[in-house]
C-alpha cells in the first residue's frame, strides 16, 4: 500500500503527481500484467536469453564503430 503524506497547504494536485510518480515507480501494473496470465519457466528463459543477446550484439557494435 502506498503512502503519502499530505502536508498542510498542499495543493492536492500536487500529492496526486506524487502519488502517480510513486505508483510509477513501483511497477504494481507491470507485475499486474505479468500475473494476469500464466508464463512457462523455460519461455521466460527463452525471453531472457534472447534480450541478452540482443544486448551482447549492440554493444559489440558499439565497440566496433
């Protein structure tokens, strides 16, 4: 549960940014999404292994350019 304090004299549009930034930054949708249905260990393995070698690829060119 997040907690924001509001302090006196603050505008509330200014606690609700606050609110969403720190939402935001939770990522509580993003594991939301990722519950919602049911992945197989080995596809996100798969998932993982494919990034890390987009990433090696990118940075070796990097390296060469």
């Amino acid at each position: 549960m997040l907690i924001i304090p509001v302090k006196d004299g603050e505008n509330i549009d200014r606690a609700l940014k606050r609110y969403k930034r720190k939402f935001d930054r939770t990522k509580t949708m993003k594991k939301l999404r990722t519950n919602k249905q049911f992945t197989k260990p080995s596809i996100l393995k798969r998932d993982q292994k494919i990034k890390a070698t987009y990433l090696q690829r990118r940075r070796t060119a990097e390296e060469q350019a």
